[in-house]
C-alpha cells in the first residue's frame, strides 16, 4: 500500500474540517449544509413517511448484474465479483450485519471495497465495525479496496491490517490459468483531488485487460481513453432518494445521469456504478434501494 497521497494529507492535517463541505476542489456538496438537511428531515416528517424512508433504507438487497466486457479472457467468463461500497457505518443501525448476511449467501470470486465507510464514527470504532465484516469477507476469497471522500488514510491502514489489499493509486494483476486481467484502483479523485491513474498503471502490459476501481465515476473518460474494459464506481448513492421511476434528484458528481447508477456504457468500456449500502445527510431512501451488487463478468456477446 502506498504512502498517504500529498493532497489527501495536506486536507486531512491542515484542513480536515473543510473535507466534507469543499475539499480540494472547492466542489459544494449539499449533504454538509446540516440546516438543509433539518428541512429536509422535517418535511419527511410532516409527510408521515420519514420511517418508510428509514425502512427502505435498511432494505439492503442483493443485486446480480451480468456485465459483457470486450476483450475478457476466456478463463474469467463468468467470473463473480461482489462489489460492496458506501456502507457509511454509523448511520444506520444493523449494516454490518446485512452485509455480512449477504455475503454470506453469495458465491463470488473476489470482493470489491468501493470506499466511503464511514459516516460519524471515531476511528476506533469504524475500526471495530469494519474488522467486523472484512474478518468474515476475507475468509470467502481476497478482498481488495480504496479509499473515499469520506474516508481518512488510517482507514486504509485498519483496513490493510485486517486483510484488505489497498490499493491507493496501485494495482494487482488478478490470475486463472495462463490468463490475466489487471485491477487498478485509485484514491479519491473528487474531495481530496488524489487519484494517479497513470501512476497507478505503470508496468501493465500493453493491451491487457484493465479494471478500474474509483469511488467517483467522474474518472470515466480519463478511463476509457487508457484502455480501460470496466469501470467500478459508487459515490452517487443511486440519487438515494428519487421520483418515481428512480430519477435521481441529486447527481453528487459532475457526470451524465447516465452514470449515477446501474449498469452503463461509455464508448468500448463498460461500467457499473452501484446505488451503496448506507446513506448520508438523511437517513432515508426513496426508489433507491440499497444494494450489495454481485457483478458476474462475461465475454462481451455472452449471454451466458
């Protein structure tokens, strides 16, 4: 695991407390303006749907995808991944048990941490909860992770400890027989402005089949025109709370709607950003539930 990245330890030293309202790229996020979310809380209240929306929010379901990748070895036609990101442990109660339960129940072949997981907790007690689920996650197959806007590096550190191989603008060659694929993740590219996609690419051969893993989509077209065949990505929350049909309200990243949740396609690469577990600002979910995806990868013209 790479050391602390400069931007992210010049935010996190000198300026933690403007992290989560600015951060490095003096971006606005509403979830930080707590007035609003007051108003919003209490408008659901008035409602009388505040509680359906908190018990939608505890709904965690899995969600299987079928994901055609050009170019995939033939060897990872049907490979599994189960790709858990923004549990925001803290805001809601009995995640770390669903999650668990979930992946209890799934067969997959790695697992994939999307960042983002905590929301109010001391570090010591995300500590607690995380060694929680990864004890049992690394015991199904290796575990790989990155960091999010929301995440300090001594999370990677508890993390990397526990089991997790971080990967902090790095990458690892992922192996089945003769055939390889490579993973890259990077750090957070929004709030902390430390993502390195070249750095992190550095000594993959040409022409291999890539996989990145970013908290933000916003990294997609950087992505594509390297070479990228899929990209993993959380951070929108799906919208978290959406009109009927799922029409997020919110974006949270400066992408197409196309992009804020689901299955999506730019140009020859593929992509999935997944709606997350947890939730920040309110509590609550709306057409948006939470999810644990179970990505299986096919051969691009498999249907499996």
């Amino acid at each position: 695991m790479r050391p602390i990245h400069k931007n992210r330890k010049i935010l996190e030293t000198k300026h933690h407390e403007r992290v989560f309202t600015r951060g490095a790229k003096q971006r606005f996020h509403f979830e930080n303006i707590y007035g609003l979310m007051l108003i919003v809380d209490l408008v659901l209240k008035m409602l009388f749907i505040r509680k359906i929306g908190l018990r939608n929010a505890t709904e965690v379901g899995l969600n299987e995808v079928e994901l055609g990748i050009k170019g995939l070895p033939r060897n990872f036609d049907g490979c599994r991944i189960l790709f858990i990101t923004d549990m925001h442990l803290g805001g809601i109660d009995y995640l770390s048990e669903n999650i668990i339960n979930i992946a209890k129940n799934a067969e997959y072949d790695y697992c994939f941490l999307g960042g983002d997981y905590s929301l109010r907790l001391s570090a010591k007690e995300v500590g607690r909860q995380l060694g929680k689920i990864v004890s049992f996650l690394t015991t199904k197959s290796r575990v790989f992770g990155i960091l999010g806007n929301y995440d300090i590096y001594q999370i990677a550190e508890q993390l990397n400890d526990f089991g997790v191989e971080m990967l902090l603008n790095e990458h690892v060659c992922l192996e089945r027989g003769a055939e390889r694929i490579y993973l890259v993740g990077v750090d957070d590219c929004s709030m902390f402005a430390a993502a390195e996609l070249k750095e992190a690419e550095q000594g993959i051969p040409e022409g291999a089949v890539k996989i990145i893993l970013s908290h933000p989509p916003e990294l997609y077209k950087e992505a594509e025109q390297a070479g990228y065949s899929l990209y993993l990505a959380g951070h929108t929350h799906g919208g978290q709370i959406c009109l009927p049909g799922g029409v997020a309200m919110v974006v949270r990243a400066c992408i197409p709607r196309k992009l804020v949740k689901g299955e999506w396609r730019y140009r020859d690469m593929v992509g999935y950003t997944s709606c997350g577990v947890g939730t920040t600002g309110v509590p609550v979910r709306f057409f948006c539930p939470p999810e644990v995806a179970l990505l299986t990868l096919r051969r691009d013209g498999n249907p499996g």
